[in-house]
C-alpha cells in the first residue's frame, strides 16, 4: 500500500474500485498490468488528487482526496454560484475566494458542491494527445482517444467497475453518537450536521419526519382518549369533533412546514435553484451566450416567431408524453390492479377465523409490494420519452405515477369495507392488520435486507479468499479493509427507477401511505395516529442507523425541499375530508335509507366548513416567516443596485465607443 497514510487532516471522500492485481491469474501480476494501475494513479495525481491504493481481498480500490485550492479550481470551472459576503450569489472565483460565504461548519464548499468537483475532476482526465495511446489490462488492450474521459473508457471496458462516495469515520461515529443511538430525546436531531455530511435532500427529509412527529404526538394524545374513554351517548358528537381537530392539525402542519422550509433554506445559505443539473445548464447557458448591451438591443425582436413556436411545440409534447403515460398507468390499475383488490375485499369479508384472515393480509400486503414494484419500473421507462427538463422533474413525474399505483393497491379493499359493508368493527380491524403489518414489513424489507446482503457479500469474499490461501501461497488471511466493507455496502437506492431516485423515495412513500392510512379513516379508527406516532419515533433513529451503519454513503443531491410529496399530503387532506364525511355519514345513517336528516345535513355543512379551512389557512398562515422575506428583499435590491450601474456603465461605454467610431469615419 502506498499513498498518504499518514497525512493528517487528509480526509479520503471518494473511492475507485479496479480489479486486484492478478485475480484472474493466481498470483502472477503481469507487469502492464502494473503499469495500467501505476498509469491511472498518475494521472488522479496529476489533477491534484491525493490517492491511496489499497488492495483488497477482490478489489483494488483508490481513494481519493482534494485539497481545498483544487476543489476550489474545479468550482470554478463548474461556475457555482456562491453567497458572498454582501448578500449576493455570485460565479465562484479561487483567486476572490475570501468574498464568500462559507458552510456552517466552517468548509468552503457543501458535500453536494464538493462531489461535483469530484466527479468533474476525476471524469475531465482526457487525452490531450493528438494520437491514441494503448493501455492494457489484464491481457486486455484498451484505446485511450483523443479527448476521451479516462475513467469513461475503463468503466465501459469494465476496468473501473464502480466510483463511490466514502464515508468520514470521525463524522460518521459523531453522527452515530448525537443521531442514530440517542434515545433521549425522541425527535431531536442534528439537522445542520446531516446537511453537512449527507447534502439538503437527506436533511430535508430528516427535518420534515422530526417535525411530523414532533406535531403527532397532539393528536396521539387525543386519539387515545377518544379510543379508550367512554363517552356514553356524547359519543356520536366526539367523533365529529375529532375529525374536525385532526382535519385543521394537518392543514396547520404543512402550513407551518412550509415555514420552516423556507427557514432551513436560509440557513443553509439556499435563495436560488439548487439543482444540480439546473444550476450547471444555467451557467454553461450564461457563459456561452453572452452579450453587450449594445447587441442584445440590435438583436433584440429578432427570432422570436421562431423561438416561440418552437418552446410551445416542445411544451406540448411534453404534455401529450405525459398524458399518454398517465393514462396507461390508470387504464392498468383499473383492468388489472381493481379486480385484485376487490377479489381481496371480499375474500376477507367471506373467511370467519381471524388467522386466516391475518394470514391473507400478510400474503396481500406482499403482492402488493411485487406488483408495485412492477408498476414502478413501467412507469420509470415511460418517463424516459416525456423528454423533460432534468432529473427533479423527471423524479417527480415517477413519484406521481407510483403513488397513484400504491395508492389505489392500498386503499381500495378499505374503501370496499366502508363504503360498501358499512362495517365499522370489520373496518377497524383491517386498518389495525394493515398498520401492523405493514410497519413491520416495511422494517424488516429495508433494515434486515441491506444488513443480510452485506453478510453475505462479505462471508463469501472470505471464504474465497481462504480457498485462494489454501493453494500453493498458503499464508495467514488478512482482515477486509474499512473501504472494501463500504464497497461489498448496499446502495440507497430506490426499490424502482433507480437512476431518478435514491433511497428517500420509499422512505417518503412509506410516510405517505402511513398518512393517508390514518387521516383518511380517523374516525374509524382514532387509535391509528398513537401507532404511527411510536412507529415515526422508532422510525427516525432507524433510518439513520440505516444510513450511517449499514448502507453506502449516498450520493448527495441539492434539493432541499420534498418536492411532489407535499403536493400529495394535501391531496390526502382532501381526500380525508370526503372520506370521514362518508364514515360519519355511515354511522348516523345505519338504517341505510340515506335522508337528510338534521345530522347528516350538519355533516354536508362541515365537509364545505373543513374545505372552506383547508384553502382558507394558506392565506391566514404565511408559508415564509417575515425575516426570511426580509433577507431575501434586501439581496434582491442589492443585486438590482449593483446590476444596474453595471449595466448603465456598459450602455455608456459601448455608446460613446459608437461615437468615436462615427467621429472616424
């Protein structure tokens, strides 16, 4: 092993994996293999990089490491934009690098910020050469071309099988100490220190589940007293006034979430277009297309029948793709999802042993997790064709398109129960196996799963490492290096569409679907947000040992808000309200012969009252707090002062320049 392993203050953030030396061939390391090897690891040292190689018990793997300056270069080449001191975002410069902003950990550049200048310096290894250069690898020759990317090459050739992010020992047993392992407190968590170490995405998701807890503990509360208390005949007037407390609790959360939202970007130094993909369009559009004022007003008016036909033709594609998608995906779950699911009602409506009906639900909840799985990975490849902008819209799109699968896989044998049986006790006691047993497999598949492959990867890369030690080069085994065990790591990955979501996809799903479960039948079931509220609790402390022990470390992304989710939460708050209407409607009118009487008629005037609230607070409760309006007000103007004596400066130089040439002639 070589490198800079006893650097201080080096701290290795990405790895790149290459075969071992001689795997294939016993012990005999052909020499252009080593040069192949020794080539690469000059040219990441060439950029700057520092590397270590570490050989493995399967892999060779290259970690890397920048120092400061040379992120610092890279970032400027990628144009960031950064926050600088006087309250404005700026192109990043390393010669101006004391006019910006840092992150509040002290560090020039964010986690995400600083994986692009990874990927863009480790990736920008081209061949400047005029002619190809051979290299070889393991008796394989490869063509390096002029202009090619490096690492390109070797991942095609299946030379460099995988680049990943590492993680930071010291930050990571921090985490685990303030994060995942504290107990204390049930929803407190470190949510500048995820951001740091884990990019706005992840932190965003960690703020907004600690929130939502933080927030279900009142209706916990409340629901355990109206389960558990007996009211007696004011039993009927408690329901109602329970679906009214829960309805206007949610509209209220999402309301003041929006708040925070719009804090946390503050804070995280965030008043412009976080995406990645966006952001980098956006500055090689800038850089490329720039004019002086003088040409932009000559050339201005010019082209724009043309422009503008070609934008309206390419926004109505985008919406024909769109809607031929959709309506696949909806023509597919009423052929094909609603027969099953009213096959599963009415199967549990007929079978009388509570195991076997346990039994069916398990057996459900299962298919539902295939078939949907299924669905997703369809609707990822019909997105590919609706040719949208980048990546967040096309992520948006899927979660779209699979919420509407889960939602209709998991709601309709409930509805089935309500609406058509009219059954509260048979209604209550699906709702309790569906909560259950649904949390539990959610559990075990995302937790046990990861963990399990990981054992096995690692039991099998031993033992054919002690079948390899028994040959003729018997010797002692060595122990699997830290990096190797974050490689043999599962990724966090979404279950579907793999390359548009990462790990966050189910966790939001899972949240969703547990949202919709208890609002949408609150009434029937007021015990449901108690179970949610110690399922959300465990929840936080194991998805950040799932992160932080048992999966690679993501890579980042710069979103930092939960994006077409929100949407969805106030779809379900809607849809709860037309739902607990009907179960209200269902309890006073057991008779059956539907007549507006006076409790049903109050019940037709609440629905439009908790409407009326639901549109109502987003304008009664502001969804920025005042200080964030006033940060952003005061950079507004300020970058409006300073562009406009540039660009008067501009107009006055390029028209007195136009004098002097008219004087001349």
């Amino acid at each position: 092993m070589s490198g800079h392993e006893g650097d201080e203050g080096v701290v290795f953030e990405i790895a790149v994996v290459v075969p071992k030396l001689g795997e294939n061939k016993g012990d005999c390391v052909q020499s252009d293999e080593a040069d192949f090897v020794e080539f690469l690891v000059d040219e990441l040292r060439k950029t700057g990089l520092i590397v270590e190689r570490i050989v493995g018990l399967q892999n060779e793997f290259l970690k890397l490491a920048a120092p400061t300056e040379i992120l610092g270069k890279a970032a400027a080449e990628l144009q960031f934009r950064k926050r600088t001191h006087i309250g404005m975002d700026f192109p990043f410069e390393w010669d101006e690098v004391e006019a910006f902003v840092r992150q509040p950990d002290g560090s020039l550049f964010s986690w995400c910020e600083r994986f692009r200048c990874y990927n863009h310096i480790i990736y920008g290894i081209v061949n400047t050469k005029k002619s190809v250069i051979e290299l070889k690898a393991d008796s394989t020759e490869v063509d390096w071309k002029p202009g090619e990317s490096l690492i390109q090459k070797m991942e095609s050739v299946g030379i460099v099988k995988e680049v990943f992010p590492l993680h930071d020992e010291k930050k990571r047993k921090q985490l685990l100490r303030s994060w995942a392992m504290n107990w204390l407190d049930f929803t407190s968590q470190p949510i500048d220190d995820i951001c740091s170490y884990y990019g706005m995405k992840i932190a965003t998701y960690f703020a907004f589940l600690g929130m939502f807890t933080r927030w279900m503990l009142f209706p916990a509360m409340l629901g355990l007293t109206v389960q558990l208390v007996d009211f007696g005949s004011l039993q009927l007037l408690v329901l109602p006034v329970f679906f009214i407390c829960m309805i206007s609790w949610a509209v209220l959360f999402f309301q003041f979430w929006k708040r925070k939202n719009s804090a946390l970007l503050a804070r995280w130094q965030v008043y412009h277009s976080t995406c990645a993909e966006t952001e980098y369009k956006f500055s090689q559009t800038e850089q490329s297309t720039y004019q002086s004022p003088t040409e932009v007003m000559k050339k201005q008016g010019t082209d724009k029948m043309t422009e503008k036909a070609v934008i309206q033709r390419e926004e109505w594609f985008r919406w024909l793709m769109r809607f031929r998608n959709d309506a696949f995906i909806i023509l597919s779950i009423i052929c094909l999802q609603l027969p099953f699911e009213l096959a599963y009602a009415h199967l549990y409506e007929v079978i009388g042993s509570d195991i076997l009906k346990f039994c069916l639900t398990a057996v459900y909840l299962l298919a539902i997790q295939y078939f949907t799985r299924i669905g997703g990975k369809i609707s990822a490849k019909l997105i590919k064709y609706e040719n949208n902008d980048n990546v967040e819209y096309r992520a948006d799109s899927l979660v779209y398109k699979v919420f509407g699968l889960y939602f209709m896989q998991s709601y309709i044998g409930i509805f089935y129960h309500a609406l058509l049986h009219r059954n509260f006790m048979t209604l209550r006691k699906v709702l309790v196996q569906r909560l259950i047993i649904s949390e539990v497999i959610e559990n075990i598949l995302e937790n046990s799963i990861p963990y399990l492959s990981y054992s096995f990867k690692k039991f099998r890369a031993l033992r054919n490492k002690r079948k390899r030690d028994q040959g003729p080069s018997m010797g002692k085994t060595r122990s699997i290096p830290r990096v190797e065990k974050e490689y043999l790591k599962p990724t966090y990955a979404a279950s579907i569409g793999q390359e548009l979501e990462d790990g966050l996809f189910d966790d939001f799903l899972e949240l969703v679907l547990q949202f919709g479960m208890i609002m949408m039948f609150a009434c029937a079931f007021p015990l449901a947000f108690a179970f949610a509220a110690v399922n959300n609790i465990t929840e936080i402390r194991t998805d950040a040992l799932k992160l932080l022990a048992v999966m690679k470390r993501p890579i980042p992304r710069a979103d930092a808000t939960i994006g077409a989710w929100l949407n969805i939460f106030q779809f379900l708050i809607v849809m709860s309200i037309c739902t607990n209407s009907a179960l209200l409607v269902c309890l006073y009118d057991q008779e059956g012969k539907w007549n507006l009487s006076p409790g049903l008629a109050a019940i037709l005037v609440m629905e439009h009252v908790l409407l009326f609230i639901k549109f109502g607070f987003s304008r009664i409760v502001p969804e920025e707090p005042a200080w964030v309006k006033a940060a952003r007000r005061k950079n507004a103007t300020q970058a409006e002062q300073v562009c406009s004596k540039q660009l008067l400066r501009s107009i006055s130089g390029d028209e007195k320049l136009f004098q002097e040439i008219k004087k001349n002639e």
